[in-house]
C-alpha cells in the first residue's frame, strides 16, 4: 500500500462526544416540559440501539408502559433538537483530546482531511465551526453528510463517496471511527480504519480495524502507514 494522502473523520463519537449533548439535550426538553424522565448513561446506551430520535422516544415509552401520540413524540423530538443546537453552538460538544493535534498535524503535511458521516449537515457544519472556526472547517472536503447518500453506515455508501470525492485511491486514504459500524463501513469500502472508542462505543468490537487506540492522542498515523 502506498502513503497516506487523506485522513476521513467520522463525526458523532469521533470528533466530539456528540451523544452526550443529545442525552442533555433530550433531558433538558423532558424537564421543560416537566414529563419527569431523566436519562442517564447506562440508559442512554441501551436506548441508543433504537436508531432515530422518535424512535427511541417510543421506544422509552414503550418499555415504561407509558403512551403519547405520535404528533406529541415529533414535537418533543423537534424541541430536542433546537436544545441540541443550542448546546453544540455553546460549546457543549468539544473536540476530543488529540483531535485538534491530529488536524494540526495532518494539514502541515500536506495530506487531505476528509468527513464522512451519516449526521445531517447543519450538525457537522455547527459543530466544526465552534469547535474549529470556519477557516479550519474549511480545510474539510468533502464533507460527506446524511442527505448525501440513501443508505447509512454500516452499508459503505458514505465512504465510496468521501473517496470518489477526495479523488484518491481508497488504499491511500485512512478512516477514523469510534463504531464498529463506522468500522464495518470503511472496511466494506476498502478503506483502512483505526478506532478509538468513545462512551458509548467501549463495549464494541472492532474487527477488522487496522488498530485500536484508546485515546486519539496515541494515534500515530505516520508509523501505522508504514506497518500496513
Ligand atoms: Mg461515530
């Protein structure tokens, strides 16, 4: 294989430890609208099974023996949302250490840095400009988000589409992960992948990773391009 050109940043769990300013996020709606839920971390983890806002609302519901109308979960979801804004554009979704090295890093050596998710854009957008500012923000391209592609990881669409983009090889480019979804996706495209597991991702395996590291600031992409 030849060197790396290009390092692809999954998003949520990967840059920022984005579920826990869902989790506030949802929690704050559920006081506001004083509803008596709270939901902490071992919850949150079993609820994050269920894909989608609403859906793990229903979910919740379901297993509280609690019922709402459909209309009343969607507006609920709708209010978590605009809290979730709100908390990123505070501030409230940091980088993870070693994350910001690693851009550093990568632009001084010239290679390409890349995002490929399966989060809406205005998400990714919001938070890399607090977290960067929009002339670091910049430095991503492309930016591969939700709309762009029908199916989500682990299907391998979002990476084929971050390579084709890119305009690499996918042997010259390496994925950053916190899932082993985001894992599975990367290798389904031909793309090499290291994981460090986040939160809500340390009970995950990893097969098929290149390496596993449990903090990013032990990522060193330089010596893995040679091992490979
Ligand atoms: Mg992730």
């Amino acid at each position: 294989m030849g060197p790396i050109r290009a390092l692809i940043f999954d998003v949520d769990g990967t840059l920022a430890e984005t579920e826990e300013a869902h989790r506030a996020a949802f929690n704050a709606v559920f006081a506001n609208e004083k509803l008596g839920w709270t939901w902490d971390v071992d919850r949150y983890r079993d609820l994050l099974r269920t894909t989608g806002g609403k859906e793990r609302i229903a979910r919740y519901l379901a297993e509280e023996g609690l019922g709402l109308p459909p209309e009343r979960i969607a507006a609920l979801h709708r209010m978590k949302n605009d809290v979730y804004m709100e908390i990123v554009r505070g501030g409230g979704a940091p980088l993870r250490p070693g994350v910001a090295d690693l851009i550093a890093e990568a632009r001084d050596a010239g290679l390409r840095l890349a995002i490929c998710t399966t989060t809406s854009r205005v998400n990714v957008e919001t938070l890399l400009d607090v977290a960067l500012g929009p002339d670091e923000r910049a430095l991503f391209s492309p930016i591969v988000a939700g709309e762009d592609v029908a199916a989500k990881k682990p299907a391998p669409d979002a990476y084929v589409l971050a390579v084709a983009r890119l305009g690499l090889p996918a042997a010259q480019c390496l994925a950053l992960e916190d899932s082993r979804n985001g894992v599975l996706a990367a290798v389904a495209a031909g793309v090499a992948v290291v994981a460090c597991p986040s939160l809500y991702t340390a009970q995950e395996t990893f097969v098929g990773a290149l390496a596993v590291v449990d903090d990013w600031r032990r990522l060193d992409w330089r010596s893995l391009a040679q091992s490979r």
